[in-house]
C-alpha cells in the first residue's frame, strides 16, 4: 500500500483568540479546524460573491450582485 502524505496547516494564534475559537467550535459542534473552515468560507463568498478567476461558484448556486 503506497504512503499518502498528508498536507499540514498550522496557525498561531493569541491565547485568547484560541479561546475563542474553542468556544465558537464548542457552540456550532465542530472542531476548531471546522470552525475555521466555514468562517474562511463565509468570508469568501461575502467578498467574493461571483468568485474568483480560479473559485467558481457551485452549479445551481444563487449567484446576486452586491453592487
């Protein structure tokens, strides 16, 4: 069975923001990594509504101008 490297993302963060983000985690179920995950994403799509050159929106997405 062939060796699947895993790719590792690490952050730093203020022990109070870790805190935080602990509690948010706590609060929506997930863990921090989730947590993480699907603030990135909201942020995205808040800035970026009708993506990027390289991020497109899903098939069937909701796409509305902002402008």
């Amino acid at each position: 069975m062939p060796k699947v490297k895993s790719k590792i993302s690490t952050f730093s963060a203020a022990p109070r923001d870790l805190e935080m983000l602990e509690v948010v985690a706590r609060y929506h179920g997930t863990n921090k990594s989730a947590t993480i995950v699907s603030l990135v994403r909201r942020e995205f799509w808040r800035a970026f509504p009708g993506g990027t050159d390289k991020i497109r929106p899903d098939r069937g997405a909701k796409v509305e101008d902002g402008k």
